[in-house]
C-alpha cells in the first residue's frame, strides 16, 4: 500500500483508516464538501457527520454532492460558524477535520478567523472520543492565514501529553507557508477552558 504525500489525501487516508460503521464526525469547514463526502463514506450507513459553513453557496455545493452520491441522510449540513457547534452537537465524535483559509474557488475576502476557528478546534476536542482524532489543516499563505497558524500552534504546544498526542505533517522541503495538517488524537477526557 502507498502511503498518499499530499496533505488531504494523507488526511482522508487517516480518516478512512480511524471511522468505521456507524461512528459520528465533524467537517468544521463544509467549503466544495469534499470532506463532508469523504466523511459520510468513512461513517456507513449507521453513522452520521455534521458539517458548517457560513456560505449558502458551500451548502448548496455540498447538497448536490452528497445526493449525487446518495448519502445526504448521513449528513447534517449547519449554514453557521464552528464555534457555533455546541449548539448542534451535544454527544460525543469519533473524529473532525478542519481546511482553514478561504472557499476554494471563493470569496477570497471570506476566510477562517484565528478566535472563531480556535474555539470550534476546542469544542471539537472536547466532544471527542478517548482515541478519537481531529485533522485541522493549515493555510498560512494570507495574512488571516498566518495569524490562525501562530494561535493554533501555540494552543496544540500547551497541551498535555498524558491528554493529547499531536502529530504534524508537513513538507520538510517547502517554504514555511506551504499547508501542513495538526493531527489530534485524544487519550484521555480533559476539560479545555474555552477563553
């Protein structure tokens, strides 16, 4: 088996290996729904993903993505922010997957904001399974994009090994603003302070 290079589809490969049949995800940034699709094939029949987005458009691009495929009774799409997700998701995930930065083939005005971002990553944490994992891939090419990178790796660096292990996946030979993945995997129940 080849192992993928590329950051998303290293992202899925995790992904697909981790969810199983009736497990429970989050896609905090709906975009085009290309994680929302990979998601709700990884869950089965049985399992169910939440995915957010602020854009009407992404919902619609998403919808249509998801029927084509026939799986759009696997998936809640929410027209709101991620750090709005406590008020949809009250039991625990199996997994969540953040693309940071700005729709592709968007509004490039319309991005990911460093507070709003952290707090969904937060939330997310907190409502993952011990062994459940969140990929939260990272733009930091734009201004909005370097700053969501500078808060993101601060927060990951003050979290407990004993509660956390994190994993980074990054070219060694790219520039410092090529994208790169922060895999969470949870050990263990923690309560994170959401300031």
């Amino acid at each position: 088996m080849t192992l993928p290079l590329n950051i998303l589809p290293f992202v899925h490969h995790l992904l697909s290996q981790h969810l199983q049949n009736g497990d429970c995800a989050v896609d905090a940034t709906m975009g085009n729904g290309h994680d929302t699709l990979h998601l709700a094939q990884c869950v089965g029949e049985t399992g169910k993903v939440w995915a957010f987005d602020v854009q009407e458009s992404a919902i619609q691009t998403t919808q249509q993505k998801l029927k084509q495929h026939q799986l759009q009774n696997r998936v809640e799409l929410i027209l709101d922010g991620h750090q709005n997700i406590h008020r949809y998701i009250q039991q625990s995930v199996d997994a969540g997957v953040f693309n940071l930065g700005y729709l592709p083939n968007g509004d490039k005005n319309m991005t990911t904001h460093s507070e709003t971002s952290l707090i969904a990553i937060k939330r997310i944490l907190h409502l993952l399974r011990p062994n459940g994992i969140l990929a939260v891939c990272i733009y930091s090419g734009h201004h909005e994009g370097k700053q969501e990178r500078e808060v993101i790796e601060q927060f990951s660096g003050s979290l407990k090994q004993q509660d956390f292990d994190i994993l980074r996946y990054q070219f060694a030979n790219r520039n410092d603003t090529a994208p790169y993945a922060l895999i969470f995997r949870k050990i263990r129940d923690v309560v994170l302070s959401m300031e």
